[in-house]
C-alpha cells in the first residue's frame, strides 16, 4: 500500500507512533485496522492524523508493533540552544506535570550546533524546570529511570517537537516477562514475525528453539485477540490533563470482548536447556497461557512431536563472533532437516537470524527473505513453503 510523503505541515498536529526500523509498513496497516488514519510514513515510526483521546487510548492499547504514542505539545524553530530554551519555555508545563511528580526527557537530535542529544535534552529540562521555579519557588525532580511523566524532544535541522510521550513505558513491555535468557527477542519484534507469517492461530505452531518464550506468547496473544497491553496497569497518558477514566475504560472493554480461549495442543516449544524451560514456564504462568502450551525440555534434533506441525517459526542462535557462526552451522542444517523429516506436508517454516552465513546452512530454498533490524543487526526472515 502507498502512502503519503511526509510532509510538515499537514503533521503539524498529528501523533507519532515509534517503531523499531523497517517496520514502518507493517505498522502502518496495523494502524489503519485499528481505524486510523496515516498521514505519512516517519523514519522509525508512524505519523496518525489527529490527537484524540479515544486514539491515543487505542493504539496504545492495541498496537503490538509500536513503541511509543507521542502527543506533540509544540513544534517550533531551533535555531540554537538559545531558540530551545525559549521554545521549551512557552509550554505550560504546570498542565503536564503535576506537584511532586517526576519526569524525564527522552531527546533525539540532528543539529549542526546540538549535536549531542543528552546536552539537548539538559537545556529544555533546564527550561521547564526554570519555568518552575519562577511560578511556584520548586524545581520539579528528574527521574531518568522511572519518571512519572515521559517527555520526548526531536529535532531534525532546525525543526524541533516538543511531545508527552503517552505510553510511559515502552509498549513492548507487555508486563509477561517475569525472566529472561541472554539475547532475548523484543515482543514487537516477535509480533512483527508472526505477522509477516500470516500468523491466524489456526496452525500447529512448534518453536525447536523457544528460548523465554517470547514468540509464543505473541502467538497465544494472536490467536485470542488479546489485546498486547492486558496486563499492562499505568499508563502515560493517565497523566496528561484531559484524561477520561470512562473514555479510556470504554476503549479497553471494548477490546477485552473480543478475546477468544486459546485452543490446547496448538502451541508448542522445545528448548535444550534445563534453565531456559524454567524461565520459558515462568514468562508463560504470567501470561496466563501457560496451560494451554506446551514447553519440553529437550534437543529439537532427536524429538518427534506427539502432533505434527504445520508452522514452524524460530528465532534460533546466530552468534556474534565468526568463531560462533561456525559452531552454529550444524544447528542451522538440523534445522533444516527437521523441518524436511518431521513437518507436515504442505506445511510452513521461518527461520530469523542475524547471519546471512548461517541462512546457507538451512539446506532449503527460501521463498522469501524478509530483511529486519534487530537492535541494530540487519537479519533475515527466512520463509520456507515446505511439500
């Protein structure tokens, strides 16, 4: 689908809603099925027309592809640090931090004279604090790791925005995580996979190498329609000034409805390693799916399932060193074998790595190769139609 070219001014009063790059698309339909309207794609993210209420509710709600909802509070020329300071220094700040509340900001900077995006950031914490003091006598208290209220200041050039960042905590957090292994995959990512495979929860979907669990847990929240924030109990935009409690309630029933039970015996993983089940297990009590799938301990390499698969999805190990890529190589060809011996026919396979070495080892023709970025690594989506 084509969308509109950016364009500033008629952005000029629209949300922002971030993603991890490359998935601007995909979260551009998401978007539009959760009734939005897109003004255009943004690098990392998409700009929505309007700044109600009931929308910034819903996509923060529903998105499982976004990573923030940022509401721009103004948009002005910065010319210099000078020009910041001032800008910064016109919002009413008194509206969006309450008494005894804490904030941060969140500053993302291009600027041939602001070129480090923490001094940035120290300017317009400067101002707001500043405005503060002059009003009330008390400077607002900064809590750079757990802040009541989230701020986000971009500027591109000399084009700065000002935004209250309505999510709080990243939207990725889903609040199931109890535990993690080493590299674990971000859940928006793992939703963006299952999506890309045309995910619907009809399938018998096995994961050989399921790690925290990540990727079925965004399957058991796919196939019920569960809303990726149900756990989720603060949000930033509870703090903005026009919140509705009704309004906001409305949205997420309305949403909570259309939850479905998970069907058993649809979901299944496997892992080598004795702790990583354990953490698999814990993420998927806190959940609530964990009796409806399914987590043995054991070797992909010599299992047979109880019930054959008809979609396999894995975000295997790539390694980071050429000295793992080697070791790696004989995972990657058992992969491919088991998805030739043990998958039903016709069936599915997707594979995600990080090295475009380990991709050759898999012993199969891929259909597609969908390219991502994964916390700065571009990897491969390998797509396998299996016969």
């Amino acid at each position: 689908m084509n969308y509109p070219a950016q364009n500033k001014e008629t952005r000029r009063n629209d949300l922002f809603v971030t993603c991890s790059q490359g998935l601007e698309p995909l979260l551009a339909e998401e978007l539009e099925q959760l009734g939005c309207e897109i003004s255009s794609l943004g690098f990392r993210g998409v700009y929505v027309k309007g700044t109600e209420l009931s929308t910034i509710y819903r996509i923060n709600y529903c998105s499982r592809l976004g990573g923030r909802v940022l509401l721009p509070l103004l948009r002005f020329r910065c010319r210099d640090r000078y020009a910041l300071y001032d800008g910064v220094l016109t919002i009413d700040w008194e509206q969006y931090i309450p008494k005894g509340k804490t904030f941060a900001i969140d500053a993302n900077v291009h600027h041939r004279e602001l070129r480090n995006s923490l001094f940035a950031a120290q300017i317009a914490k400067d101002a707001i604090c500043d405005q503060f003091k002059d009003k009330t006598g008390e400077r607002p208290s900064v809590d750079t790791k757990n802040p009541d209220i989230q701020l986000n200041l971009y500027i591109d050039n000399e084009l700065a925005v000002m935004s209250f960042d309505t999510s709080g905590i990243p939207l990725y957090k889903r609040g199931y995580r109890q535990e993690t292994v080493e590299a674990p995959i971000q859940e928006s990512l793992a939703a963006a996979l299952l999506i890309l495979a045309s995910y619907k929860g009809d399938e018998i979907t096995y994961d050989p190498c399921c790690g925290s669990g990540t990727l079925l847990i965004e399957a058991a929240l796919l196939a019920t329609h569960t809303p990726p924030g149900y756990l989720r109990k603060n949000w930033g935009f509870m703090s903005l000034p026009n919140f509705s409690n009704d309004e906001w309630l409305k949205i997420k029933n309305e949403a909570d409805k259309k939850i479905i039970p998970l069907e058993k015996r649809r979901l299944f993983g496997t892992d080598i390693n004795k702790d990583t089940v354990r953490v698999c297990r814990t993420n998927l009590r806190a959940s609530g799916f964990h009796t409806a799938v399914e987590i043995i301990h054991h070797d992909f390499r010599d299992f047979t399932p109880s019930i054959v698969p008809t979609l396999l999805i894995s975000n295997p190990p790539h390694g980071g060193r050429l000295e793992d890529v080697d070791s790696l190589r004989p995972l990657y060809r058992s992969l491919g074998d088991f998805m030739k011996r043990e998958m039903a026919k016709p069936s599915r396979g997707f594979i995600f790595t990080g090295s475009l070495d380990l991709t050759k080892e898999v012993g199969l023709a891929a259909k597609k190769r969908h390219v991502l970025n994964n916390s700065g690594v571009e990897s491969r989506l390998l797509e396998f139609d299996l016969y």
